[in-house]
C-alpha cells in the first residue's frame, strides 16, 4: 500500500484528488469539535457508552463527537441507516427494483430517496440522542420524548422547548453537512467519501484511546506503571493479530473455474478460453454486523427515547450488552448468521449467472449447464456464507471477551470493535484498490499518447 501511495503521489492529477481528499477530511474532523449551542461538553460518560451499544457505536463512528455534543454528534449514522432500509426496500417494491435497473438516471433518483429519509432519520435520531444527554442540557431537565415536547411545569417550559428544536436543527444539520462532505469527496477525491468519514471517525477514537493510555501509564501519580504497559502492550498484539486475520479473511477468495467453448462466426473463431468465478469468503463484509447490532439496540433507543426505565433496566439486564447472561451473545450470532445469508441471497444470484454462462458458451468442468451449474454455485456459496457468519460471530464477541479483559476501558472496546476493525480494513483495502485503478488508467493515458 505504501508503494501505491509514493507511485500515486507521482502523478499530478492523482497528487491532486488526495490532497482534496485530506482537505474535506480535515473539514469534518473540524465539525467534530464546534460545539453547539445550549449544550455542554463531555455529556456521555465511559460507564454510559459502555452499557448501551448503540452510542458506544455510533461514538466510534464519529470519533467521540456524540460523547461531547458537537455538531457533527450524528456523523454520517442517519443516511446509512437510510442506505440499508432504501436496499432493503428495493428487493420488496418493484418501482424501486427497476430504478435501480435504469442505470444512472435510477441511481439519481434514488439518490434523492435516501436524501430525504436521511433528512427524516436524522430528525428522529437527534430526538433520542438529546434525551440520551438526560439532564445535561444546559436549559432545563427531563426525562422522556413527552416530557420534553410538552415542556416542563415551570413558566419556562416553552422556552425549553423552542431550545430542544434549535438543538435538534442543528443536529440534522450537521448530518447534511456531513453527507455533503462525503459526496463531495467520492466527487473529487479517492475511494467513496462515506466510507471515508467513517474511516476518518474510527481512527480519530481509537488514536484517543491511545492518548488516554500513554498519559496513563507516563503521566500517572506514581511515574511510570509497568502493569498497564504490558497489559496495552498486550492489547495491541491481540488487535495486531485480529487485523492479520481480518485482512486474510476479507481477501480471500473460492475460484471457481468456467471453460468457453469456441465458435465460429463468420471467418472468425470467438471463445476457447478459460476464466474463474471469484466468490470472495466474506462477501457481505460489514453489513451482517451491522443488522444483528441494530436490531440488538433497536429496543434500547426505544426505551431511552420515551423513558421506559423498567422496561430498560430488564432488557438491560436479560439481553443487554453488558449483561452477565449468555442471551445476548447467543441472539447476537444467531442475528449475524441469518443476516449473513439473506444480505447474500440479495447480493448473489446463482440463476442469473448460470444463465449468463450458458449464453455465453461457457459451462463449468465437470457440471452440466443449467441447473445443475446453479445448484453447484448456490452449494458453493452457502458454503462460504457460512464460514463468513461464523468468522463475523466470532469476531463480534473478541471486544466484549478478551480486549475488555485486558485493558478495562470503554472507549478502547469502541475503538476495536468488530466493527471498527471490519470497517478500518475494508476502507483501506477498497481505497488501495481505487489508487491503484486510477494509477493504471494514467498509466494506459500515457501509454495511448
């Protein structure tokens, strides 16, 4: 990767996007720190992210911005949500499976969808994060959603109210200044913006976390700890050998042969070659993990937004993520599993590329065309996801079982986890290949000239 950065950085126009690149990045890390206004700073404790998965998560993704209130406290969270329900939603409504089909007049239009869901989760999504805050705010107390839309009993109630709207306004806006970024990097920069930004909020959370760590075993009362240099030490192996295993994983590949047959058209002969079918070992990526968690802390949000103190302190303590009970855990795998095999009955269809062979002249050795070539790669897939679910299952429990146990910190568990680490590693391998695409079409430019 480092070869592909010192050949990308050799070339002008290339030299150029990344520099754009860095610029819209540095713009955003910049929104993570604007406070705004009628709310205070550092309002999530560590105890408090790691007892509700869905902010230790989304504190993860926008690099610790949702812990201290700042403009960007949403980060890019609301138009993902959006991406996923608008795929979804394609599979179930024919009008959005044939925009999608429509080439890139379809994907403007839905483009335009997920903006406005965007806009509309964003609304709702800032309504249960300022209630998460609790009393925090600087103007006034509460509890639940009712309580805050009615306003308090005193005389300044709606004065309460009008500043939860000015608080919620400016966390949506935020959300489409962050949107916005991102478009404007897949536009003039490298790689999708998105991704980036996310990328950008893990790193910038797991590089306090390492601040956090040198202060405390230099800087402490007593000098220098040796305890907590081993056990950071440790930690960082075990992180080391979980991205080793990550990266092995995500490049990772069954080649299935496929021979074309030749044929004669005219005075020439077309076909006689040999190609693969490459079916990568994790092919949903992220995606699994990211279902099964926000099905897992749905209810949470639901609970927190609306003040369900018992109904949160059971499921807290039944099938929460702090929970001593095996119920999560169990849930959890059972969520990544399925998920892992419905995201890849949507993204891999068997018949259409048995079908895409045989049109074609090819077929593969030793499988009859048709049918069973479709049978052979559905078997063949179903193999893979299954590998891939019970790599996600496992991955999903290391933060909670080993690097808690230890370094016994919250924010070190949002920096490594899951799916911080499957992220991290997909964005870096996804932005090399993009630098090494764009190296090769100056290089083939050059090469015409």
């Amino acid at each position: 990767m480092f070869e592909t950065l010192k050949n990308a950085f050799k070339v002008k126009e290339i030299r150029v996007k990344i520099w754009w690149t860095l610029l819209f990045l540095l713009l955003y890390r910049i929104g993570c720190f604007i406070p705004v206004p009628g709310v205070g700073t550092s309002l999530l404790s560590n105890t408090q992210l790691a007892n509700t998965s869905y902010l230790s998560i989304m504190s993860m993704m926008t690099g610790g911005s949702l812990a201290n209130g700042t403009l960007f406290a949403m980060g890019i969270g609301p138009y993902i949500n959006a991406s996923i329900i608008i795929q979804l939603l394609a599979v179930a409504i024919p009008y959005l499976e044939r925009l999608s089909k429509q080439g890139e007049e379809g994907r403007k239009k839905i483009a335009n969808y997920t903006r406005y869901l965007t806009l509309l989760l964003a609304v709702i999504q800032s309504i249960g994060i300022l209630v998460s805050y609790g009393a925090n705010s600087e103007t006034g107390n509460f509890a639940s959603l009712s309580a805050m839309l009615a306003g308090s009993s005193t005389t300044n109630g709606f004065t309460d109210f009008l500043s939860y709207v000015i608080i919620i306004l400016f966390y949506t806006a935020g959300t489409c200044i962050t949107v916005w970024i991102g478009e404007r990097i897949t536009d003039y920069g490298i790689s999708n913006g998105i991704s980036l930004l996310i990328f950008a909020g893990i790193i910038a959370t797991a590089a306090n976390f390492t601040v956090q760590q040198f202060a405390l075993i230099f800087l402490g009362s007593d000098g220098l700890d040796r305890t907590a240099l081993l056990r950071f030490l440790l930690y960082i192996l075990i992180v080391i050998v979980v991205f080793g295993a990550i990266v092995w994983v995500e490049l990772a590949e069954r080649k299935i042969p496929v021979q074309y047959a030749k044929q004669v058209k005219g005075r020439k002969m077309y076909g006689g070659q040999s190609t693969v079918i490459p079916i990568k070992v994790n092919a949903n990526g992220v995606m699994p993990l990211i279902f099964a968690f926000s099905i897992m802390t749905f209810p949470e949000l639901i609970m927190t937004l609306f003040g369900w103190t018992d109904a949160l302190n059971w499921w807290s303590y039944w099938l929460g993520s702090t929970s001593r009970l095996p119920f999560y855990t169990i849930i959890l795998c059972v969520l990544i599993v399925f998920f892992a095999f419905f995201y890849s009955t949507i993204q891999f269809n068997p018949e259409d590329i048995s079908k895409t062979i045989q049109q074609n002249g090819g077929f593969i050795p030793g499988i009859r065309p048709g049918k069973p070539t479709a049978d052979y790669l559905k078997k063949i897939s179903n193999r893979l996801t299954l590998f891939g679910a019970i790599f996600l299952a496992i991955l999903a429990l290391i933060p909670s079982l080993v690097l808690n146990a230890v370094v016994n910190s919250a924010s070190g568990a949002g920096a490594f986890s899951a799916t911080g680490m499957l992220i991290v590693v997909s964005v870096a391998i996804e932005f090399n290949t993009a630098l090494e695409s764009q190296i090769m079409m100056k290089n083939y430019k050059g090469f015409l000239k």
